[in-house]
C-alpha cells in the first residue's frame, strides 16, 4: 500500500542511514519498525517467576543497595564476605 506519512527529519535520516547501512529500503526499514511497535508483548502477560531467596534475607548491616558508589567501593574493599558477616 502507499501512503504519505510525516516523520521527523532526524528520524528520518537515521532510517535513511540504516537502509543504506544494510543494502534495504527505507520503506523496509520503516516496516519493520511499525511490525515490531505493532508486534503484542508477551513478556507483560506473564508474571516473572520468584527468584530464589536463601538465608533470613535481607543485607549485610551498611549495605545500601539504593547506593551505587558505595556498594561498588565496599566490593572494591576486599573484604571476604565471612569478615563482614
């Protein structure tokens, strides 16, 4: 079928890229964008299943998980996980 369509140019010049990147049309290029916008998640249908918890639970006393830089010096540190228990 063909159609008109508005598209942002940046947008466009980046689909244009990828055409010419992989030997295809922009039309393809485009296509495949709209199936897989299209395409039905499965992933939210289903429920992820439980992890596996062992021990009581929870984190070591000082341990911050909301914390990136002081989980990634405390691993850093060297201390065997026996020492901080």
């Amino acid at each position: 079928m063909r159609t008109t369509i508005r598209i942002d140019e940046a947008l466009y010049r980046r689909a244009k890229s990828r055409a010419a990147e992989t030997g295809r049309t922009v039309s393809d290029i485009i296509e495949d964008a709209v199936r897989e916008a299209l395409r039905p998640d499965l992933r939210r249908a289903e429920e992820p299943p439980p992890l596996p918890t062992f021990g009581a639970g929870g984190v070591l006393p000082g341990v911050d998980l909301s914390n990136n830089a002081a989980l990634r010096d405390l691993m850093d540190e060297g201390v065997s996980l026996d020492a901080m228990r």
